[in-house]
C-alpha cells in the first residue's frame, strides 16, 4: 500500500525540508510542471 501527499511550498528551499524529512518513509516524488501562481506543487509517494 502507498500514499500520494501533495505538497504546497514557495521556494524550493522549503520542499527539500520536507522532502529530508520523509525520507525515511519515501518511494519516490514528482514536481508539478505548472509554475504558475504563488505556490508551486510536489507529489510525494510514501511506502
């Protein structure tokens, strides 16, 4: 079974935060292509 989160972030500083902290739990993420608007997006999958 796995997971799909989405995640909201400005700068790109703030995903890898996240990112470093699941870590541990996590099979792989994908970065939206849409940079429009103020926030961008990233899909993390967790194991």
């Amino acid at each position: 079974m796995s997971v799909k989160i989405r995640v909201s972030y400005q700068e790109r500083a703030e995903l890898d935060r996240v990112l470093h902290l699941l870590r541990p739990v996590m099979k792989g993420y994908k970065i939206s292509g849409n940079e429009e608007g103020k926030y961008k997006k990233a899909y993390v999958e967790i194991k």
